[in-house]
C-alpha cells in the first residue's frame, strides 16, 4: 500500500508486462524465475492472474462472453461450443459466490459483481493454461472504485478465494481493507519500501505512519468549520448522486476550493452532478442570488447560466483533436462573432482577431491557429480548454484534474489563470485525486471519504501531510453511510 504516486501500480505493471523493468528486477512464481517483461500468457501459465482497477468489464457483451472473451471453448473446425461456455462460467462465478444467469448482458449486474466479474475471468485464464490447485491473484485497486457496501462484497469474495489456498497480492490504500485482509503488508513511499508489517501489527496508525513518514500533530491546527460566518459564501452546495450522500459544503468569495480523495470518494462524481451530466437522487446549487435544482440541470442550461466544466478527460469530452487550434476556440464563441447581415456565415475577419488574441493572452503554442489540435502537446491543449471555458466569463468554474498529463510549465499557468478568475469573482471548484495538484491550486482544500466530507483544511495555515493523512485514515471510517 501507499499513497497515491507511491509506484504501487507501477509494480503491478512491471509484473504484468506493461512496463519493461530493469534487468536487476527478478520475478519469481513458484520457485521458478519468470522472464521479465512477462506476457499474460506465461502468467496464466504459472498459475498468476491479474484484476486492474479499470476491470475492462464490456457492458454491451453477456456475462458469458466476458469471462470467456479471450479464450471460448472450441471443437472442430473452431466450432465455439456456447452451452461449455456458458457451464464453465457459470461454474466459475458459482465458486465466487455470484449466481447469476450467464446470459444476460453484464450492465445488469451492480458494481460488486461486475468486480467479482472480473475475478472470474481471470481464474478462467489460468484454469485454461493447465495445472490445478489454486494461484496467485493481483488484485490492483479493485474496490477504490467502488461504495461501502459493494467494497464489503469484493472483499468476502477475497476472503472466500484465500479460504480457497489461493495467494493475494492486494494493491490498495483503503486502511480498513488492508488491516481487514492483509497478514503482510509493505508501504511504499516515494517509489520505496518505507516498511513491512505483519499481523497483528498491521494497524491504521503504523500504516498512516511509514505512508506519510514524520507527521505533525493532528491536534496542533483545528481545520476550520464548514460555513464559517466569517467569510462571504459566494455558492452553496448539497447534492445526492452516485456515493455523494446529500454532501454539503460553502465556498467562499474569492477563494479556490480544492476537493480530493480516493477514487470512488466523490471527487470524480461531484462535477458531472453539478452540471447535470449524470443522474442525481437529489440536489441543490447556490450561486450567488441563483438557486438551481440539480435534478433539473443539463450541460447546456448550466453554460447558459454561466456554469463552466473543465472535464477530467480533454480529448474525449474536451478539445475536438481533427479539429484546428481556432476552430477549437471558436467553438462557443461563434454566436458572438457572427455578422450582424449574414447571421449564417461567420465573420472570417473577427474570428481572426478574436483567435489571435486568445492564442497570446492563454500563451499557446504553437501560435499557428491552423496546426490540428492533436498535434499539440497536452499542456497546450488542456490550454485551449481553459482558454474556451473562461472565455465565457462564467459565474461558476468546476475543473476536474485541470493539470494531468501536462508539463510543469504549463501546470503553473493553469493554476494562475484559475486562481485569477477566482479572484475576479467566479466562483471556483478544482477536483482532483491528485493531493499536490489540489493543495497547490487552492486555498481550501476539502477530503471526501464515502460521499461526506471529513477534513476541511486551510492551505495557508495547515501542513499538506494533514491532507494526506484524512485521506488514508478516512477508509477506516466505521460511521461511513452505506
């Protein structure tokens, strides 16, 4: 375990074969060396198998066909024997404790199941390559995604497959988990081993400690309360979707509230609800005067209300790549720049002026509005992204990791464009997993644990570690709504 940029999944992925290792790294499986890199075949063969936290369950395709996908049972002439199929599948999951009709498509089965989904694919990998007798399971991140009461379901599975003799390498950062499950644990931190603990030893404090290293005293700097009356709230937030459970939280005039936590905390939910890009139980937003009902938003009626989302994933529900670096800019400028005889055509001379002028004011490079939006780096592009955001002027900003995969160049004049607006006025949310990318941006930060807020730090009075520390420490939360 460890904290999030630890290397965790970096070991699981020179394990697997993704990435290429140094030749000091060795891999053993059985008291026989396994070749690094690895191919998943070989794994299978020696009996390992993998479950990554993206679990590549396809919603569209039967249960069967996802246990089965890379192997279905054949006869002559490549024949695929489906009722083999759809025995062996159900065979497997049965072992799991999940049984389902095979048949149906995989989107009707809860999160937990699809997990427990992708278990069984993985046994079926290695039931497939030959030998008997339980493996070697590599679970990375497989519950960070998940709520309370589906993580509850993943780890009896687990229980049931180590009752079962079969190993577990659990890669993850929830404390509750790994003191729940784990007999040995090692901390990574920093790309280290910072320490190895066995049961009973294995405890929240001793893990918090060798993650986190030496830190202050919780006691020392009470985080300051939610709604303090001292301060001007400028929006006001409670929604119900996904695991936010009826999450409450102000923002005050002329800050950055950073919000963070652990995948399936919240932090990726809460700017798609407050948008109305996915569904909602309940909800409402502040903005100034305004009062908006979340379970009646939409993406467009939030950007005619002057509501601006810088979306976590830029080339799918940011930039257009095939397009160009103006026609991306233009995108929700051309109703503004549209000839006041010819409402249909555009006007070529403004649209000009007004790209130039955006391409020197958000520092884009290249400078040629021509060049496709795909060849650019990412730090430009996420640029243009913002550029067509505050263009906008909006009221409200809501980023979601505004600063991945850019460089440190680029990641400081996002921070400042954004700390700016905020400054001018707009209300502004940064949601991120990313703990120095959220501390840095803001001057708030808020940790989210199972959908309700359980620190509320001041960037300019408390140390980071304080941050870090309710993150690792919140898993363990016995009070978390289920």
């Amino acid at each position: 375990m460890g904290q999030n940029g630890s290397g965790k999944s970096s070991i699981v992925k020179i394990l697997t074969g993704i990435y290429r290792p140094e030749q000091t790294t060795k891999l053993f499986a059985g008291g026989e060396e396994l070749h690094l890199p690895v191919s998943p075949a070989h794994l299978a063969a020696a009996r390992i198998g993998v479950v990554h936290q993206d679990i590549g369950i396809a919603p569209s395709l039967s249960i069967v066909d996802n246990v089965l996908a890379r192997h279905y049972p054949t006869a002559a002439l490549w024949h695929i024997e489906k009722r083999t199929g759809r025995d062996m599948a159900h065979r497997i999951l049965g072992r799991l404790g999940l049984n389902v009709d095979v048949t149906k498509l995989a989107s009707t089965l809860t999160e937990a199941e699809k997990s427990i989904l992708a278990f069984a694919r993985a046994l079926y990998d290695i039931e497939r390559s030959g030998g008997t007798g339980p493996g070697v399971l590599i679970l990375d991140e497989v519950t960070a995604r998940l709520g309370p009461s589906d993580s509850e379901t993943v780890v009896s599975t687990i229980h049931r497959l180590r009752d079962d003799g079969w190993g577990i390498l659990f890669v993850g950062h929830r404390l509750d988990e790994v003191v729940n499950l784990c007999d040995v644990v090692t901390v990574i931190r920093d790309g280290q081993v910072a320490g190895k603990l066995l049961a009973p030893k294995i405890t929240t404090d001793s893990l918090v400690s060798l993650a986190m290293g030496e830190l202050p005293d919780l006691g020392s700097t009470p985080p300051p309360a939610v709604g303090d009356t001292e301060k001007r709230a400028t929006f006001a937030v409670r929604v119900d979707a996904g695991p936010l459970r009826d999450t409450q939280f102000n923002g005050y005039d002329g800050e950055v509230l950073g919000i963070t936590g652990l995948a399936g905390s919240g932090v990726d939910t809460l700017p798609y609800a407050l948008v109305g890009h996915i569904p909602l139980r309940a909800g409402e937003l502040r903005v100034g005067d305004e009062l908006f009902h979340l379970d009646d938003m939409t993406p467009s009626k939030a950007l005619r209300h002057g509501i601006g989302l810088i979306p976590g994933d830029r080339l799918i529900n940011g930039v257009a790549g095939v397009l160009t670096v103006q026609e991306n800019l233009a995108i929700t400028e051309l109703t503004n720049i549209r000839g006041h005889r010819l409402m249909s055509r555009v006007n070529l001379r403004k649209l000009d002026a007004v790209t130039k002028e955006q391409i020197d004011k958000y520092r884009i490079t290249p400078t040629d509005p021509s060049r496709k939006v795909a060849n650019l780096s990412g730090g430009n592009q996420q640029k243009i992204l913002v550029a067509r955001i505050l263009e906008q002027n909006p009221q409200m900003l809501i980023a979601h990791e505004p600063t991945a995969g850019v460089d440190v160049g680029a990641r400081a004049e996002i921070f400042h464009l954004i700390r700016e607006s905020a400054r001018n006025g707009c209300a502004t949310i940064v949601c991120s997993q990313d703990v120095d990318e959220v501390w840095d941006a803001s001057d708030r930060v808020l940790v989210l644990s199972h959908g309700r807020v359980v620190a509320d730090l001041d960037t300019a009075v408390d140390d980071q570690s304080l941050c870090m520390r309710a993150i690792l420490s919140s898993g363990s939360d016995s009070n978390a709504p289920q």
